[in-house]
C-alpha cells in the first residue's frame, strides 16, 4: 500500500511534465493575453496539485512523502529524457 504514494508521484509527475509541454506549445509572440492567462493558470494549479500530493503523503509519515517525491522526480526526468532524447531520431 505505501507503493501507492510512489505510483501517486509518477501520476502526477508525468500530468506535471505532460501540462508543462502543453503550456510551451502554446508560447507564441503573437498569442493574446487570454494565453497567458491560461499558461499561468496551469502553472498554479501544477504547484497545487504537486503541494496536495505531498502534504498527504507527509500526513502519513516521512517514507509516504519521499516515496511521492521520488516518483516526481523520476516522472520529471523520465519526461525529460523522453522529450530530449527520444525525440531527436
């Protein structure tokens, strides 16, 4: 069961990494504020999600927490290594 908080990182470090991407394409000089709005929004509710997933984790003790934060962390540079490497080919 307390794998789960690990499964939990990798979730939502992979939504992390997949909502970040999705906030670079819509980087355009020409784009209106309304995009802005939207990449910012994203980026608030990214730290809010990450914030909840680890102050649960934590609720629960200290190895929850770094489990969660572990599989953030490999999400983060799973999708990294993905996006910098896979696709060059």
């Amino acid at each position: 069961m307390i794998w789960a908080w690990f499964l939990g990182g990798l979730s939502v470090g992979l939504l992390n990494a997949w909502a970040m991407s999705a906030a670079v394409r819509r980087l355009d000089p020409a784009a209106s504020a309304h995009s802005v709005y939207w990449i910012v929004g994203g980026m608030a509710a990214r730290w809010v999600l990450i914030a909840a997933l680890l102050v649960l984790a934590l609720q629960q003790g200290i190895v929850p927490a770094l489990l969660a934060l572990g599989g953030l962390w490999i999400a983060r540079w799973a999708a990294l290594g993905w996006w910098s490497y896979g696709r060059a080919g």
